[in-house]
C-alpha cells in the first residue's frame, strides 16, 4: 500500500484545520525545534508542495535537479529563499489559504500521473507515490512543528503515517505507534534530536 492523492489531502485538511484555529501573531513565535519561525516554516511548507508538483507535473520532469525557477531574495532577514510566499497582511486566513492552494496542485498532480513517470528529488528520482509521502512528511511533521511551539497536540493519521513510512523510512525502527517511529525517524524526538537524518524517495 503506498501512499495516494487521497491521503496527501486527508493528511493536509486534518493539518490545516488545526492551523487554522492559531490567531495572526502566533506566526513570528519561533517553530519547535527549527531556526524558522512559524510563518516561514509555513512558506517553507507551500514552496515544498509547489515544488513537489511541478518535478512531476511537465511532460518531461527534470531527472537530475530541481525546475529552475529563480528563488527571490527572503523576504526579510533570517528567512528562508521562498518562491511561494503568503502576504504577511493576511494573517492566519492568509496562510492557511496558501497552504490549501499549493497542498491541492500537488494532490492534483500526484492523482493524475501515470505509474512511470519520474521526478528529481535529492534523496532520489521518485514517482507519484514517492511525492505523495514527501507531501504528507512534510506537511504533518512542520505541523507538528508549529502546533507544538503553541502547546497543541497533533498527531497525524497512523494508518497513513505507516505507508509514509514504509515508502521513505524503509530501514527505520518500527513499533506499534507509526507517528511516534516518523518523529523518531526525522530528528523529532528526546532521543534523535539534532541529529542527522534523511529519507529516500528514490522508486524501488
């Protein structure tokens, strides 16, 4: 079972509906665990589902980097280089609007492309399936990331989390609680913390 459109959309809906409950100031507060605060942590999530669907979307996906688009400078010192960049004037119905928007061009691409169809990733050339739990990695761990910095608990779809698991972390330690083993496995827990980690997208 690898993961599909459909569970990249449940992941970011159940996501995005405990984002959207953060009042406007609470994204300058400094994400969990990152050198990002929650407002770029958040573009960094929108630049990564943007560029997740256009390596797939083209009918022929770059093999060996990224598309190339121009990033713009950061928007102010300290962040991050974000093509994708919600209007800091909108507040927290800004960003969550952003985050739907570039969350759906990856589900949408991701439902549609065919089963050979290949795109660059850094940590392997990857499939639709491979892009889908990308999508869901990194929008239920910098999730994680945001709500915890606010105190709230979050915890991702564990029948998800499992496929997401067995399509990036094949190696990782398993027990009977995949979102524990996915924080684990990313550099998220008492244990693991700072130390360097990594998937593989790569298609086996």
């Amino acid at each position: 079972m690898m993961p599909t459109a459909d569970d990249l959309r449940a992941v970011t809906d159940d996501a995005l509906d405990h984002l959207a409950a953060l009042p406007d100031p609470a994204w300058e507060q400094p994400a969990y665990g990152l050198e990002w605060n929650c407002r770029d942590t958040a573009a960094h999530l929108m630049d990564d589902f943007g560029f997740y669907a256009m390596q797939l979307a083209g009918r022929n996906p770059p093999q060996d980097d990224y598309v190339v688009l121009q990033d713009p400078p950061p928007w102010r010192q300290g962040s991050p280089e974000i093509l994708f960049w919600p209007d800091p004037a909108t507040g927290t119905a800004g960003i969550i609007s952003c985050l739907d928007a570039t969350a759906g061009l990856l589900c949408a691409v991701v439902a549609v492309a065919p089963p050979d169809k290949r795109g660059y990733h850094p940590a392997g050339i990857s499939d639709a399936s491979g892009f889908a739990a990308m999508g869901i990695a990194e929008a239920a761990l910098h999730a994680y990331d945001i709500l915890t910095a606010h105190g709230i608990d979050y915890e991702a779809d564990g029948a998800i989390i499992a496929k997401v698991l067995d399509r990036l972390f094949p190696d990782a330690a398993r027990t009977a609680e995949p979102w524990q083993d996915l924080l684990h496995a990313s550099g998220r827990t008492a244990e693991t913390r700072g130390r360097a980690w990594r998937w593989d997208s790569s298609v086996r």
